[in-house]
C-alpha cells in the first residue's frame, strides 16, 4: 500500500521510483486526440482561459520551482505573461493586478499556511478567476479555489517532494496546453506525443540509477556544490540545488549558467563540484561554453546530458546521458537524475532521508 516502504529502504526512494505510474495517473483522461480536454480544469476552464490575459503563480519551496518551470512554458507555447512569486513575499506586497488576470496556486498539501494566505489575499484583489494546482483532494487551498486541477501523486511520504514536484509539472503542461487551446493557438504536435511517452522515459532514465549512485561519492566528502541550468532548466537546477541542501546537508546554490561570470566563478576551484543539466535545445551552443568556463578554473564538471549533444567525458567532466526528449519535456526528465544523485549522496553521509532535519512535510504555520 501507499504507506509502507515495501522494498525500498526510504520512502523517498519509492517515491521517486513511482514516478512512472503517478505521471501516467496525472494525464489519464486529461488528453484528447486533439490535444488537452480542456475542462479537466472545470466546466468554465474554456471560457476563463480564453479571456485570460496574463496569469500570476504563487507557490513555496518545490511548488515554487515548478512554477518558475510553468512561466517560460506558458510564455513560449500559449504567449501569455506570467509571473511567479513565492507565497510569502506576494502576500505582503502591493500587487498590483492587471485586468484579466488569472491566479494560479500551487501546492502538494493544499495546506501551506503562506500559500493558503496569499490565496486569501487575493480574493478582493480583482483576479479573473483562481486555479489551485493540488495534490489533496478537498484542502484547504482546492475548496476556496474557483478551479483545481489535481496532481494525483497519491500520497508523499518523505519530506524532500518528488513526485509531487514532477506530477505538478505534468499538470502545468496540461495548464500550458489547455491555455494555448483556449487561445487558439497551435502548439507543436510532438509535445503531446512525447507527453504520452513521458513515463516510459522515465523509466528508462531511473534504470541510470547505479550509474548515479556511483557518482553520488564524489559528493559526500564536499561542502558545497553549484548547479547550472539555462531557459526551463535553470529552476530544474533551483530544484536540484534545493534537494541536496535538503537531505544531505550540502550547501548548494543553483544559477543560471550564463550568469557564471557575474560572481559565481569566483568559487570554483577543484572542490566545488558543478552539475549541469545539458538537454538539446537551443541554449546548448551557449551552455557548452559556460562549462568551458568552468573547466579553465579546474572545476569538477557533472553534466546530464541528452545522448545527442556532443558532450564527451574528460577528466574533469564526467556525462551521464539521458534518452532524447522533445525539449519542452526536458525539464520533467532532467529532475528525475538530480534526484536520485542527493538520495545517494545523503545515504551515504547517513542522513535522515525521509525527514531530514529542521524541516517539515507542510508547513501550515506561518
Ligand atoms: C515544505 C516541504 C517542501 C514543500 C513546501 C511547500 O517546506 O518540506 O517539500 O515544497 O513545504 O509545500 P506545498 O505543500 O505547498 O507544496
């Protein structure tokens, strides 16, 4: 059942190896031959999305890295503005809302107490409407929501969220393509296909499992480690960073590679390990070179990379490859191995995986 860790040795590792069959249950149903059924958001989705002019995301922690994902989806295949903020900062700003707008919360437990509180200060701020993105059926967050989509990640045990995370993005692809469907606008085809392919592909890159655990020793020994990403990926390498520092205790910091040089370089030397997500897409010329950049200051390079890149293992750089994905999908791919490698990591530094230190599964003070 759901609860018990049956073969796995933490929940966290069970809950990353269901990804599969939980990304599988969030598009069941949900898409058409001709692309996303649309009132999986409700019966009023069509309409609020088609009148929608820009949307707001408010979320915290995980939730708030998929958000930040959601933004250049949304932007580049529905063309609306987006903006996304954590929960505790937008509720006590003075938001200034433009007509038309849609709020749209995120949340594994519905019951984030900032999240929730920001939901409420919205109300009278003249939203068009809001969606709240949730893996809990009737919290608090889905009952005084207008619209929810839920993630059905099925229950998450440990601390560090996995699947919650990637089912979110499932659901947020879903968003982005109900919205460009609603908006009349054409979206490429191959995106819903290989959305359809997305849990086998999953599954083949959780069968590099050994391969990561045998680069998780370089970590253990380490104090410190820099994750570079670009475009969709950078908030995958805010999530990657934000894993390790959550479960192994490793001070972790993520950017995105082309702002290497505006201070973070400064910190590289043959004891900051730097993780680089490399799928194919059209940042990969400008990210190659930012890894040069790394590498001419004797850092220890860690790429995964899409097999068709061209990235080749050195002594300084070691590549782990994952299957090609159709680039809007990378980022959903590319989280599964950085998840894996600080599950390793904090195994070996014996850490409490499941309920890491100081922290707590949901957070429903403020
Ligand atoms: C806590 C958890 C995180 C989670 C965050 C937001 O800090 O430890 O894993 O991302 O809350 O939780 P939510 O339920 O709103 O997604």
């Amino acid at each position: 059942g759901a609860a018990s860790k049956g073969e796995y040795r933490h929940y966290m590792l069970k809950e990353i190896y269901e990804q599969p069959t939980v990304i599988a249950a969030a598009l069941e149903g949900r898409l058409g031959e001709e692309g996303v059924l649309v009132e999986s958001f409700g019966p009023e989705a069509a309409a609020l999305l088609q009148q929608a002019r820009q949307i707001h995301i408010v979320a915290c922690g995980t939730s708030y890295h998929a958000g930040l994902v959601a933004r250049y989806w949304l932007e580049r295949y529905a063309g609306i503005p987006v903006q996304v903020e954590v929960a505790s900062e937008y509720r006590y700003r003075d938001v200034v809302v433009p007509e038309e707008t849609l709020l749209v919360t995120l949340s594994q437990s519905g019951e984030t107490a900032d999240t929730l509180a920001a939901l409420r200060f919205a109300q009278n701020k003249g939203y068009l409407s809001s969606l709240a993105i949730c893996n809990v059926p009737g919290s608090s967050l889905v009952r005084e929501s207008d619209l929810c989509l839920m993630t059905r990640a099925g229950p998450e045990i440990g601390v560090a969220s996995t699947k919650a995370f990637t089912t979110q993005l499932v659901a947020l692809m879903l968003l982005t393509l109900a919205t460009a469907r609603a908006k009349s606008r054409s979206v490429d085809p191959a995106i819903l296909s290989a959305l359809r392919k997305l849990p086998d592909l999953c599954r083949q890159v959780l069968g590099l499992d050994r391969e990561i655990e045998a680069l998780s020793q370089a970590f253990a020994e380490k104090q410190h480690a820099l994750f570079l990403g670009r475009g969709a990926h950078f908030p995958i390498a805010l999530e990657g960073a934000l894993k390790l520092k959550e479960i192994s205790y490793i001070h972790a910091e993520a950017y995105p590679a082309g702002e290497l040089k505006h201070g973070p370089l400064a910190l590289v030397d043959s004891e900051m390990p730097v993780i680089s997500i490399a799928p194919n897409d059209d940042l990969l010329g400008k990210l190659k070179s930012n890894l040069q950049e790394v590498r001419a200051r004797g850092g220890q390079l860690f790429v995964f990379a899409d097999e068709g890149v061209g990235i080749d293992e050195q002594e300084d750089t070691r590549v782990l490859h994952l299957p090609h994905i159709h680039e809007a999908l990378a980022p959903l791919l590319y989280t599964l191995p950085l998840q894996l490698l600080s599950y390793h990591v904090a195994v070996l530094k014996g850490t409490d995986v499941d309920q890491p230190r100081n922290l707590a599964k949901s957070v429903t003070v403020e």
